[in-house]
C-alpha cells in the first residue's frame, strides 16, 4: 500500500502548500482521501484525473472539500473528451444530506458510508469510526488483502472510541491541529502529545502527523509525540510516499 500526502495543513494552505489529503495507491487502484484547498493541483503531479478511481471524504469543512466542485469539473471534462469512460466513485457520509446529495450526478457516483458497515473499495477493506469533532466526521481504516492497515484519525478531539479502531494498524496517520498548551482553544482537534498518545495506546510502528497548525514551528508536534510514544514520529512530507505492508 502506497500513500502519498498531498497536502498537510489544517484550516487552510500556505502559500503553495494544499490542506490535508491523502493519495493511497495498490494493485494499480488510486484513492483520494480527502479533496481541500490546493489538493487537486497537487493529485496532478501524481496521476492524471482519468486515473482516479475514487474518493473518501470524512467530513464537509471546507479545509476537507474546497476543491471537490473543481473535481466534478475535471471528470466531467475528462469524460467528454473520452479520457475516461467511467464515473468517480465517492464514498462519504449522508448525516449532511445537501452536502452528500452534491456528489451525485451524471459524474460521480455517491455511497453513503457509516460506522455500522466495512466498504470495499478496490483492493481494501474500509472502516469506519465516527469522531469528536464539531461536525459529523469518519475517521478512516484501510486493510489489504495481506491484513496490512493504515488507519486515518480525520478531524477528532481526543476520544477513547478510537483506541480498538486504530488497534492492529501499521501506521497511524493523525491530525495534530494544534500544541498541547493550547489544546483547550482548539475545541475538536488533537495536540502532538494527544496524537503520540493514540499512538502508543494501539502499539502501531509508526505515526505521520497532518493537519497541521499554520503557526508555531510544527516539528514540536514531533517532540511532543515522542515524549509518550517509543515508536517512529513524523511530520507528513508532500515529497515522500509512504509504504505499509505487513511484517
């Protein structure tokens, strides 16, 4: 499994940075997690739009959605053009029925996800965990056929629900909106240390924060991570793809 940042800051983007999404890649399948501000420019340096086989999207803040009309856009014009001959396959919850109704056309095709189902999307198995944040948001578990998993915590304050849906994962891929003296300002976000502490609690190998603050110097997100977790901490890199596999 390949996973490719494509953008890592929460709220909204620096100067030619993009919000946080994700490419994930297997078997010559390719999955958008997430479609923010800046993110469908950067999928671009990646994979043509006719590449894309579907989209996951955790909730509707615009940090998480800004550039999905733009993504209808470019499949509508790529279908016209005969690049692609199929519709984009969208899995996102229907708790906001306008915004879900949105991803449905001639275009896109729209499932509705929920905690109570595991999706199959390409070669995965999807999981679902609803999440502690100011609106209905998923975080994400994506398991292949080898049983290797990468689990997405999505927007969430800091609850124990997640602990048995993160269990089991390689890698752990978790916002870290904000540092640890400022956490009660940022209702419904994780500090480094409360990211690093999901981590240790699950024993996963290695921990990638995104969703990052635009202010302060985000690599003491790292070392509040590791003051509580022993294993591999990171900031999430636009520039590398990460690999999960089992063993």
């Amino acid at each position: 499994m390949k996973i490719t940042p494509l953008g890592i800051w929460g709220a909204y983007p620096p100067a030619n940075g993009a919000t946080s999404a994700f490419l994930i890649e297997e078997e010559g399948f390719r999955c958008l997690v997430d479609c923010g501000s800046g993110v469908l420019s950067n999928l671009q340096t990646h994979i043509s739009l006719h590449e894309l086989d579907a989209l996951v999207i955790t909730h509707y803040h615009p940090d998480h959605i800004a550039d999905v009309g733009v993504l209808q856009h470019g499949v509508m014009i790529e279908t016209l053009l005969n690049k692609r001959s199929r519709p984009l396959q969208v899995y996102a919850h229907a708790n906001d029925e306008d915004h879900f109704s949105k991803l449905q056309d001639k275009y896109m095709n729209a499932t509705a996800v929920s905690p109570r189902q595991t999706e199959t999307i390409g070669p995965w198995h999807v999981d679902f965990c609803e999440t502690d944040h100011p609106v209905y948001c998923l975080a994400l578990k994506f398991t292949n056929k080898h049983n290797a998993s990468v689990t997405f915590t999505a927007d969430t304050a800091w609850t124990p629900e997640l602990l048995p849906f993160i269990k089991g994962s390689e890698l752990l891929i978790s916002e870290a909106s904000t540092y640890h003296h400022m956490i009660d300002q940022i209702p419904g976000h994780l500090s480094g240390r409360q990211a690093g502490q999901l981590a240790a609690e699950t024993d996963v190998e290695r921990l990638l924060l995104t969703h990052l603050p635009n202010y302060g110097n985000p690599n003491d997100l790292v070392a509040e991570a590791e003051d509580v977790f022993s294993g591999e901490v990171a900031l999430a890199d636009p520039a590398q793809s990460y690999f999960v596999e089992k063993g």
